[in-house]
C-alpha cells in the first residue's frame, strides 16, 4: 500500500467518523444514555449467566447501571421506570446466582 492509499483510507475514515458524529448529535441525549444504561444491564446478565457466573464483573456492571439510574433519576427521560424496574430485576438475579454458587 503507497501513501497516496493510506492517505486516502484515513481521510475516508475521518469523513466516516465526522458523518457518525453528525447523526449521534442529532439524536436525544436521553436516548444515548438510556442505550448505554441498556448494555449495563445486558453485560451483567452475560456475567451472570456465564459458567461459572462472574459475580465480579456482573456486580461492577449492575453499579455502574444504578449510577445512571438512580443519579440521573427523571433526568433519563420517559424510561425512566423502565430502567428501574430493570436495575431491580438485575439485583435480584445476581442475588439469586450468589446464593446459588455459596
């Protein structure tokens, strides 16, 4: 691969990128926020579920989902309940799975 290649990748990649923060910064901050709370709560039931379970790692994720949940609170926006119900679904499992492994 000559430079004029390379060149040309990385400046397609930076209009790939700056096109990418274009359509995120058109989309709600709740939205973001609420995605991301989402893959907390998934990337804990992955460690959850795994064998053994990863009472460590899904712990961690569990924590930092209620961070967003609980100090966010409404600022989440209307999923706001959602997200609780969720973070209280989580907790009981990884409660379940503890008791289960001691």
């Amino acid at each position: 691969m000559d430079d004029n290649e390379i060149d040309q990748q990385i400046e397609d990649s930076m209009e790939a990128l700056a096109e990418a923060r274009a359509r995120l910064a058109e989309v709600p901050a709740e939205v973001v926020v609420v995605n991301h709370a989402m893959g907390l709560y998934e990337l804990a039931a992955i460690h959850l579920t795994s064998a053994p379970a990863n009472l460590g790692a899904a712990a961690l994720a569990i924590d930092a989902l209620a961070c967003l949940v609980e100090g966010l609170g409404e600022r989440i926006g209307p999923d706001q309940a959602v997200l609780s119900d969720a973070l209280s679904n989580i907790r009981i499992a990884f409660v379940q799975v503890k008791s289960s492994t001691d």
